[in-house]
C-alpha cells in the first residue's frame, strides 16, 4: 500500500532530521471514526502526524499542492481532501464527512493556517461542526517544536519536538443556544484542551481558556 510505503519512509526521514517525543499514544482510538485536532505549526505537521499515529489518517490538503508534480499526484492516490483556502469549501467538508461516517480518521488543524509565532490563533467551526454532525470521536493534540524542523542548520538542526495526546471525548453539545452559538462554544472546547497540553506561553489567544 503506498500510504504504508510512505508512512515508513517519512518514519526514516523524521528521524534524521529532529528528535521526538510522544505522550499518550495509548489512548489513540483502534477504530471508529475519529477527528484529530491539532495546532498549525509548520508544514511538517501532518507529516509528522502521519508518521506518530498507529492507525491510517486522512488529511485537509491545501488544493495547490495537488497541482504540484509527484507530490499531487500522490495526495489524489491517497486520497487526501483538496480544500480551498479561504473560502467555505462545501466539496471538501463533504468529503471529510463521508470519510468519518466510514469510520476512518481525519485529520484538522482548526486554525487553517501556521501560527507565523508559535501562538495558537483563533480557530475556524469547521472540526466542531464536523464532529456535531457525525459524532465522531475528538482527539486532541498539541505540539511544541515543529516550527523549528527543518528551518535552519544553523539554529535549529535536529529540534526537539514534544507531542502530547490527549483524552478523546465526544463534545459537550450546549442546550438552548443557536447553531452559531453552538459551535463556537464546541470549537472553544476543542481548542482549549490543545492550549491545555501547551506551554502558557504559547497559548496565544487561547491563554485564558
């Protein structure tokens, strides 16, 4: 299987360039549908992903790198979601729905974007309207370091990068509220379980939470 091929290859590759560290990977989920929710960092976070979870995951891919050469045509045979950034993708969030409603999991970084300063930002309701319409099972994981992978031999060779896996929990749905409200206060529980496994000082917008 390619996805397989590859998992193993970036395995090699991670490891020889940064140092890592993984905690909680015992309560990844073996089966079912699964979000995975996760701070934006670097574009390696998917990568690295890919590499530390013992199930198959299936990622939001920004639709311009499907047009690149090898690296898009890999995404199409492993069946990564195209999405377009900065606007409502109606055909990429469907297809993150079918996936999960197939009990497969899907990886989100809600706030859509690296953080430019390793400050969580405030997230889009994407993953928590995923997780309310299918009852997916969230995973929440944060990580420090990844920003520094592959930035510099001068300052950054061979980072160390911490990942922490938390407890995975269906959301709390509020009563009586609105649509809109609702999944504002279910992506504030998302993303404060991240902040929570992350250093204060890197809480960004989340410091309160």
């Amino acid at each position: 299987m390619l996805y397989s091929f590859l998992r193993a290859g970036f395995w090699v590759f991670t490891h020889l360039i940064c140092r890592y560290r993984v905690h909680g990977l015992e309560k990844v989920p073996a089966t079912g549908p699964l979000l995975i929710v996760a701070n934006h960092l670097s574009w390696y976070d998917p990568i690295l992903l890919g590499v530390i979870m013992p199930r198959r995951v299936w990622f939001f891919t920004k639709a311009e790198i499907f047009r690149w050469p090898i690296v898009g045509a890999v995404c199409r045979a492993t069946g990564q979601i195209p999405v377009h950034r900065g606007s409502s993708d109606r055909a990429a969030l469907e297809k993150g729905l079918a996936y999960l409603r197939e009990g497969k999991a899907v990886a989100v970084f809600p706030e859509g974007t690296v953080a430019r300063k390793e400050q969580m930002i405030a997230a889009h309701t994407g993953a928590a309207m995923m997780a309310l319409r299918t009852g997916a099972t969230v995973l929440p994981i944060a990580h420090t370091g990844t920003r520094r992978i592959l930035r510099s031999l001068r300052t950054a060779w061979f980072p160390l990068v911490n990942i922490d896996i938390g407890t995975p929990f269906a959301p709390a749905i509020p009563e009586g509220v609105a649509r809109k409200a609702e999944l504002k206060a279910v992506t504030q529980e998302i993303m404060g379980r991240i902040a929570e496994m992350i250093p204060p000082e890197s809480r960004g917008v989340y410091k309160s939470v």
